[in-house]
C-alpha cells in the first residue's frame, strides 16, 4: 500500500536557488565544457522543470558566462585569497605556484581555453572573461605589491609583472588538452623562475618553499 506520508518540499528563497543554478552550470561547464550549458541540462542536473532555470536565466547565454564566471573566481579566491594566510609575500606566492599544477589547474586551463574560444561569438561572455581577467591581474599584482612593501620583492611595477607571470602561466595552460607524459622541470617552473627575476629574489628562491627547502643565500 502506498505510503500516505508525503515529503515535505522545501522552498528556497531566490538567492539560494539561483546559487544552486549556477554551481550546478559551473560543474558541469568544468566537466563537459561551456557548450554543455543550456536550460535543460542545467534543469535535468537539479532534476526540476526547465521552466525555472529560464525564470532566473531567461537568456541563457547569460547563464553561460556567468558560471565561467562562478568558476574562475572560486578558482582566484583559492589560489590567492583575500584574506592572507599566515606566512609573508614570499610564502604567499610561493603557495601559489604550488597550486598552479596538478588536474585541478589543468581543468580549470582547459575551461579557459574553451571560454577564450567561445566569447569570440558570445558577447556575454566575452565581457565576463575579460573582467575576470582584470581580477587576476588585480589580485596578483596586489600581492607582489605587498612584497613590494616589505622590501623582499623589488620590481618597479608590480602590475607588469603580474602580467608577465600570467602570460607564462596562460602559455603553460594552453597546452593543457595536448600534454601528455610529465613536463621537463625547467617547463614545469618556467613561471616561477620568472617571477624570481622580474621581481629580484635569488634563483631558487621560491623553488625552495614550494619543496620545503631552506631557501638559497642571497
């Protein structure tokens, strides 16, 4: 006999459900790419009617450049926080690095790839790519700034070069669709050992915290 004990349905409010919108196209961008995004897959992955992600969505292309957007600042707020951790500039940027390889970071280079791509024909979302980018190069350069202050990093414009450590960074990641095998070291590091010249640390320097060296004299 069928149970007369019905579940009681939880209502949750606009913000909640528009949040669980969009972390539900963010996955699913992370793992299928942008292109996956529509109003029925997004209703299919939270088993509800399309109908209610075109209420919060109706232009779905929105959707789509806004769950790039939830991405790539979980990925931002992750590699370099707003609040600080504990240690100085140098362990800051050191633990930056140490999280800018594995199939974690790959992932989220194969999802910038593929959002680069497709906002040459989405304006959408070519505007929320550029403004995340304007974030990175915010956030990075404000941490080198910091070191800058405190006299352990000495480059006359911490924005350019956060520029130029992205640029390596953007170079590394395009190839993340075609590398197979492991990279050679000097490839591996090739943003770090830039960092230490544009910003005057000795060789090794940041190496040396990412293996838990004592960093090198000098």
């Amino acid at each position: 006999m069928a149970s007369s004990v019905q579940t009681k349905r939880v209502r949750k409010s606009p913000e909640e459900r528009r949040s669980e919108i969009l972390s539900a196209a963010a996955a699913i961008a992370l793992t299928e790419g942008l292109e996956c995004i529509t109003v029925r897959r997004v209703a299919e992955e939270l088993a509800v009617r399309p109908g209610l992600i075109s209420h919060y969505f109706p232009v779905a292309e929105d959707l789509v450049a806004e769950a790039f957007g939830v991405a790539a600042t979980a990925e931002l707020d992750d590699l370099i926080p707003r609040e600080r951790p504990t240690g100085g500039p140098v362990e800051h940027l050191a633990r930056f690095f140490s999280l800018t390889v594995g199939e974690s970071y790959d992932g989220m280079s194969r999802l910038w790839l593929n959002a680069r791509h497709l906002s040459r024909y989405r304006p959408a979302l070519r505007d929320r790519v550029g403004h995340q980018e304007a974030l990175w190069r915010e956030r990075l350069s404000g941490l080198l700034r910091d070191g800058v202050e405190a006299g352990v990093f000495h480059t006359p414009d911490p924005l350019l070069a956060a520029v130029q450590i992205l640029v390596v960074l953007d170079g590394l990641g395009a190839h993340a669709n075609t590398v197979r095998g492991a990279r050679s070291p000097v490839i591996t590091h090739m943003a770090v050992t830039t960092a230490e010249r544009e910003l005057g640390l000795a060789h090794g320097t940041l190496l040396a915290h990412l293996d838990g060296r004592d960093p090198a004299p000098g």
